[in-house]
C-alpha cells in the first residue's frame, strides 16, 4: 500500500465546514455559494433580464440550484465550456402541508420522506428546521431556526427486545418528530417560524421546510484526519467546484468555467431546478448568443464542451470490505475517486477518463477508481443525465465517504481540498 497524501491544507475543509452548516437546505446553499462567487467578483444576473455577452462571472439562481461561469476577454461565440456539475440536495426529512400533529400529548410536526435517507441516522437527533417561507406578495424568505426544535425518538430496548436484531421503521407512523407537549392546533408550526422570523404568520402562504442536524461539522481520529459533517453528499462538491471556479476565473483562459450545481438529483432530478430541467441548456445557449453567436455557434461550442460531474461516492468500509470490488478499494485521503460503469450509470469513458487523469496529473492530484461490485446495483447521479440531455462529453468523479445518506456523514479531511484543485485544473486546462 503506498503512503497516503499529507496536505495538510485545512483552510479549504475549515471552509468546508462552514459551508455546510449555513447550508441546511438547497436554497441555502446556492446562497452561500452565491456569497463565495460575490467576493470573487461574479454577479448575479436575471433569467427575466436581457443578457450581455460582456466579459467576466455571472451567476443565475433559481430555487435550489445555480448556474454560474465566467465569460474570458477573447471568447468567441463558438468558445467551448468547461462545465464543473454536481448538487445541492440531500435526503430528509420535509415538513408537509397540514403540519400540525400530536398524540398522547405530545405536540409532533407531519413530515414526509425526501430521497433516501438512511432512517436510522435521524432517530434521536437534535433536529432544526429550514427552508423558505413564501409570502402574500410572491416574495420567500430564507429561515433556519437557531436551536434544535425537533426530534424523532427511538423506541425504548424495553419496549422492543428485538431491536437489536433488525430496526424497523414504518415510513408513516414512526418518523414523526415530537417538537413539545400539549394539544396540536392548525397553523402553530408555521404560525411559530413566521413569528421567530419576525413575519406576520398571515403573510405566509407556502412552505418548503426540511429537517437538519443541528451537531456541527468535526474533525475526527487520532490525527484529525476525517471530517463527520451533515450533507457531505453532496456540498463537498458544491463547495470545492464554487472555490474551483472562484480559483479558476481568468480573462486568458481557453474555455468558458461553468459551475452546474442542481436541486432535486435525490429523487432523479425531474424538476425545473434538476439536471433534467432546462436551467444548464438555457444558460449556454443564451450565453452563446448574448456574445452574438448563432444556433450553430453554440451547437459548435456545446459539441467540444466537457463536463466533470462531481457527486460522493463509497471509501470501503472497513466492517464490510466484502460488499466493494475486491480489486477498487477507494480509501479516504487517497484523493477522488474516477467512476465508471459500463451500463452508463455512470458516464465516464475512456476518453473522460484521459480528461480527469491529466486534470490530476497537472496539479500533482492523486486520483482512485470507483466501479461497483457486479452483485450490488449501481449508483447513479446527475453525470448521465448531463450527457444524454446536453450531448456533452462527461466524467464522473467524487470524493469517497461512508455513511452516505446518513443525517451524518463521513470524509477523509484532505479529500475536499485534493478534489478543488483537480476541478480547478480541468477548468482551466
Ligand atoms: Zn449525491
């Protein structure tokens, strides 16, 4: 076994975690990666407004997802992207339309099942509550409540003497978190975010509110060598393609940096704000033409165009070494992990395999391989579905973890860091 890569640059994952625990829902985070590409001297442009082809970052919100990219001084209409994509989202637990609930005197909030969550993970948490409130006037607004609010507890052992044998969960009675005592009245939970926001509870007429662990990010392990954080899957992405593209963003580059980061990939991505939406097509294509090219300019720019799909992927698990490929053993700190299955669930080839290797081999970045096992079913994320939408030639990478889908997940601490200087380099190259 060789040694593993000592960088030792914590700054990056420092960052990291900050990110991530200012970033308990999509619509969170596309803000801080907003705020990160504000300070890097990006704008935010309109999708209602008319756009200019002038020089330099723009950045488009919607929802959960962003699109940003940098436009260099010499780009032609026809200049290809180099696209860096992942997403925003993460399996949990989302409050539903008629909230208030209770039983036996306990005050209990009405959620529903976001993706697929690791149940387990979400019993006996300290749970908060964010998301947006949207109000009279069409406008939302941002909440996250500053303490934990909720919680879904377990069953005593004495209450279930086979627990340990095998949990159970039933999707619809079990997961209700209690949030206090007394009776449950119509409009207390929203009527007690609106007030905390300082909002008329009246002027609040629509909700997209999920749960999240309260517990911040923390280096783990004898040497500090592993970084426990909620969401892991998949802000780490997220976050090193935001600093990437930041790092990236010269007015000599080749290419046009593009970061993708979309909502909803947890349940396929089928939304206005998914990899299958429109949003990343409309941005090209109206970038392209902002600068005055044609259809068949940005035909020609989309065709040479690359895309690096960043989304977590599996380290081997120590207790279960036998559920991975024998001969693929990605080990945290070993650098990220290229993915590839020949049946497309992942969309690397040959030749984005030849892409990401030089990307890595530019800036000194060691990288692993990822395949499954031939007796589990594969993965899948946003990667393919970028390639098959936009016919763009794309690569499938990440950062292995454990705990994937857990309510807390778990990295090497030098991974993030080794992954942002590999997507900086493809951006770049
Ligand atoms: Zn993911």
């Amino acid at each position: 076994m060789s040694p593993q890569p000592r960088f030792f640059d914590r700054k990056h994952t420092d960052d990291l975690a900050a990110f991530v625990e200012a970033s308990p829902t999509a619509y969170h985070a596309v803000r801080s990666v907003a705020e990160r590409l504000e300070k890097a001297g990006f704008r935010q442009v309109a999708e209602t407004d008319a756009w200019d082809g002038e020089s330099g970052g723009s950045y488009v919100l919607r929802g959960g997802a962003v699109v940003a990219w940098y436009v260099p001084r010499g780009a032609r209409p026809e200049t290809p992207f180099r696209i860096v994509g992942a997403h925003t989202d993460s399996p949990n637990l989302r409050v539903k339309p008629r909230p208030d609930m209770g039983s036996a005197g306990w005050r209990q909030v009405a959620v529903e099942i976001y993706g697929g969550p690791l149940l387990n993970s979400w019993l006996d948490r300290d749970l908060g509550l964010a998301g947006r409130l949207t109000l009279r006037d069409g406008s939302t607004r941002l909440i996250a409540t500053e303490r934990p609010l909720l919680r879904v507890p377990q069953l005593a052992i004495h209450l279930d003497r086979q627990v340990n044998e095998g949990l159970t969960l039933d999707k619809q009675r079990h997961l209700q978190p209690v949030w206090g005592l007394g009776d449950a009245a119509d409009g207390d939970l929203i009527g007690y975010l609106a007030e905390e926001a300082g909002l008329d509870p009246e002027d609040v007429v629509g909700w997209d509110l999920m749960t999240h662990d309260m517990q911040p990010p923390a280096y783990l392990g004898r040497d500090k060598d592993l970084l426990a954080a909620p969401r892991l899957d998949n802000l780490l992405s997220v976050h090193a393609g935001t600093a990437a593209l930041a790092a990236a963003a010269h007015p000599d580059l080749p290419y046009i940096p593009v970061l993708a980061a979309f909502d909803h990939e947890e349940n396929g991505s089928e939304s206005d704000t998914g990899a299958q939406g429109p949003l990343l097509g409309n941005v090209l294509t109206r970038s392209v033409h902002a600068r005055g090219g044609s259809y068949e300019d940005s035909r020609r720019a989309l065709a040479a165009t690359v895309c690096v799909s960043s989304d977590s992927g599996h380290a081997v698990h120590p207790n279960y070494a036998e559920r991975h490929d024998p001969t693929h053993h990605p080990r945290a700190n070993g650098g990220p992990i290229l993915k590839t299955n020949v049946n497309q669930r992942y969309a690397t080839d040959g030749t984005g395999r030849g892409l990401f290797a030089a990307a890595c081999d530019r800036v000194g970045v060691p990288f692993q391989h990822f395949v499954s096992s031939n007796a589990m079913p594969c993965g899948t994320t946003i990667g393919p579905i970028t390639s098959a939408r936009h016919g763009i030639t794309t690569v499938d990478v990440g950062v292995p973890i454990l705990s994937m889908h857990s309510a807390r997940e778990l990295c090497g601490a030098d991974d993030p860091h080794l992954l942002a200087s590999a997507l900086k380099s493809f951006l770049e190259q």
